[in-house]
C-alpha cells in the first residue's frame, strides 16, 4: 500500500512540474503574468501554475484536515469502545457464560 501512495505522489510531482513548465511563459509577446484583482485597488500579478497550484491546495488542504480530525476521533472513539469492552470482559466471571449453556441441554 505504502508504494502506490508513493508511485501517486510521484505522479502528481511530475505532472506537476511538467505543466508548470509548459505554461511558465507561453509566448515572447506573452509576458506570463495573470492578473489577480484582490480587493479595491490591489492587483497581483503572479504566473499560471502558481495560480493553479494555489487554487488547488486552497482546496485540498481544508478537506485534508477535516479528514485527519474525522479519522482521529473515529480512533478515539475505536479506542474507548475497546477500553470499554475489555472491561466488562474482565468483570463477568468465567463461569457465568458455561452454567447458561449447560442449563439449555438438560
């Protein structure tokens, strides 16, 4: 599992890195620049894969968070059930689960 997380990874690397340099500057007369008008009179300029690439992480990264806080308190829970379970386990007597079986083959 852990080499398709990594041959993933890679990929998205390299097809990273391949449009960024397909699209860094496109034409001579073509400066590469996008402008980005943020609010009232401030305009950045900044280059397309760099947009993209920012625009893709300003969504992944909240959905990776909330998955990494879902999957933590799935294994809090997980835990406290276990914790539980062991527990009642532990305060049954041995002999309560043989006397029920017994009394139903007479």
């Amino acid at each position: 599992m852990q080499f398709i997380k990594t041959a993933f990874w890679v990929i998205v690397a390299v097809a990273i890195a391949l449009f960024s340099k397909a699209n860094w500057a496109v034409a001579p007369t073509y400066s590469g620049y996008i402008p980005v008008k943020l609010w009232g009179d401030i305009i950045v300029e900044t280059r397309l894969p760099i947009l993209i690439i920012f625009a893709f992480l300003l969504g992944l990264v909240p959905m990776w968070i909330f998955s990494c806080v879902t999957r933590w308190r799935m294994r809090r829970k997980l835990a406290s059930t276990e914790r539980a379970l062991a527990s009642a386990m532990a305060s049954t007597p041995s002999g309560s689960t043989e006397t029920s079986s017994s009394q139903g083959t007479s």
